[in-house]
C-alpha cells in the first residue's frame, strides 16, 4: 500500500511578497524614464501620420 500525503506549503500558491506593489518613487521614475525614451517618436506620430495609419484609424472607424 502506497502512503500519500499533502504538504501545508504549497509552493504554487503566490506569495505575499508577490503582491507587494512598487513603492511610489519607483514607479514615478520608471514610467518618466520610459516617456523620455519614447517621447520624440511620439511627437512624430503626432505631427506627421503616415497615410497608411490615417486609412487604418478611417476603416476602422467606419467598421464599428
């Protein structure tokens, strides 16, 4: 006969430090840094779309 048992921890369930959020200042200077990374691509977007994405956004516009 073959004795099975569960263990009290179970090592799939998340942990507490799982959900510990980023503290403010953390998140703050992460996303500032992203910004500026993306910053000037996305004043080009802005200023000078491509035909192609102007038809995209009309289509699909027109399809909803």
């Amino acid at each position: 006969m073959t004795k099975t048992s569960t263990s009290k921890t179970n090592v799939n369930l998340p942990t507490q430090s799982m959900f510990q959020p980023k503290t403010d200042i953390e998140s703050d200077t992460e996303i500032s840094l992203f910004y500026e990374q993306i910053k000037s691509k996305l004043d080009g977007l802005a200023k000078n779309p491509q035909d192609e994405t102007i038809n995209k956004i009309l289509a699909y516009s027109r399809s909803k």
